[in-house]
C-alpha cells in the first residue's frame, strides 16, 4: 500500500517534470556567437544554447529538452557575483530540486531591456539563497547572486557537482506568469518560448524565431560588461554580461 502510493508520487512528479520541461517549439541553436570588448578578459560560455554537449564535451542526457541544452553555462569558481543582465524584478526565488539548485528568477520590461518582449530570466546553481526578495527592483549589472554548485552534485559531475552559472531565458509579448513546480521553481510566462540568451544582446529583434535567418554581420553579439571598476561598459547599456569582467592593463 505504501508503496503504491510511493508509485504514485513518483510519477505523478514524473509527469509534471516533464510537462514543464517540454516546450511547444524545439530548442535548436541560435547561431548567435559572443565577443567581447577588447581590453577586457570575460568568462566565456562553457556550454551554448541548445547544445548537445555539457561544458567538458561529454553527451547530455537525451531525455531533456530532447538533450538540448536550455540555457548557457558559464563555468566559475564558487562565489563569483552573478549580474542581474539588465534592470528588473525579482519574482521568485528558492532552492529546486535535483539538476537545479538554488535559483533566482528575474522579469525584465521592454523598457529594462530595449528589447520587443518582456525576458524571464533563470539564474542556477547559487550557492546560497540571494539577498533580495520578491519584487524588489534590481538594477543592470548588480549582483544578484553568487555562482555555485547546489543541484549538480551527483551522477555525471560526481560529489562535488559543477560549479557554474546556467542563465535560461524566456521571451515573451506578456508580463504575465504563472509560478509552477514542486519547488515553485518553474515559471510559465504566457506565450513566452524559451531560448538563447544571447538573443537579449541583440536588443532591437523583433521576431526571436527569425534569429536563425539573421544575415551572417548579425550574428556576432556584442555584450556590454561590467568592469572592475563596478561601471557598464560602454556606459548607459542597457542590458550586460551576467558576471563582470577583468579590466586588461594596457602595455
Ligand atoms: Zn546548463
């Protein structure tokens, strides 16, 4: 009887994962690529939208998001600041399940971004809980959090996990979202799809499924970056890097 009932609770979580885990378009890559200023050293990203592999090259499992990559990694050191990627709202934030970690959900206006559509962004694998709560405002470039391994210890990156940023991000024409998940870890903005974060850089795309049509000049995104220093730049962008980036001396 305990059992059965055990049963159920699996897959009735079963179920659920995998409705919000499935999308009603497939992630396929944005054939978006990143540079940065020169004259600043950025972490890169050690694993890109929609790939098929994790950060050291190895298969990722075939039974999420079709094995497709959700987001983008960037592999850090436990306790490098993770930068809100442009003004917002926080509107949830928790520790998830296995895979997950703690997280950080932020919404960004057309007005935050300069972007067409509202942008839902997931920070994860925090190594602690953030400092803020549901909806304070964040401003471009703050900390939101500090990077870490939570959710990724176990299985493929063994007993101390990987520590790194997983940033998804969702684009959609509401504000509007609905909270989901055993964890209240997931967010269902409407009409919203998942995709590339590097989409955000672009800035004035007005379509985000013509990103794959996009002429080959368009392809290279130019992040803004925090320095140092704590300053954007170039100074007033709106949208940025999510962790800063080392400042070169010149010669
Ligand atoms: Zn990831």
């Amino acid at each position: 009887m305990r059992f059965t009932i055990l049963l159920a609770m699996v897959l009735a979580f079963s179920a659920q994962a995998a409705s919000v885990e499935r999308r009603d378009h497939a992630i396929a890559a944005s054939g978006l690529s990143v540079a940065f200023p020169s004259g600043y050293a950025c972490e890169p990203i050690s694993s890109p939208f929609a790939s098929a592999t994790r950060y050291d090259g190895s298969m990722r499992r075939g039974d999420r998001n079709g094995g497709m990559h959700g987001g983008m990694d960037i592999s850090l050191e436990t306790g490098t600041p993770l930068l809100s990627i442009a003004d917002g709202e926080v509107i949830a934030l928790g520790e998830g399940g296995a895979l997950e970690g703690i997280y950080i959900w932020l919404r960004h206006a057309p007005e935050d971004t300069g972007s067409p559509y509202f942008v839902f962004s997931k920070y994860q694998h925090l190594s602690a809980l953030p400092q803020l709560k549901i909806g304070d405002r964040v401003k471009a470039g703050k900390v939101v959090g500090l990077s870490g391994a939570t959710g990724t210890a176990g299985k493929h990156y063994g007993s101390s996990g990987y520590a790194h940023l997983h940033l998804s991000t969702f684009y959609g024409p509401s504000d509007e979202y609905e909270i989901k998940g055993m964890y209240g870890s997931m967010i269902t903005a409407r009409e919203a799809r998942l995709d590339d974060p590097l989409i955000l850089y672009l800035g004035d795309l007005h379509d985000v499924s013509a990103v794959q049509s996009l002429p080959d000049e368009r392809r290279t995104v130019r992040p803004a970056v925090v320095g140092d220093d704590g300053h954007i730049h170039p100074e007033g962008s709106k949208t940025v890097w999510p962790v800063a980036c080392r400042k070169l001396t010149k010669r």
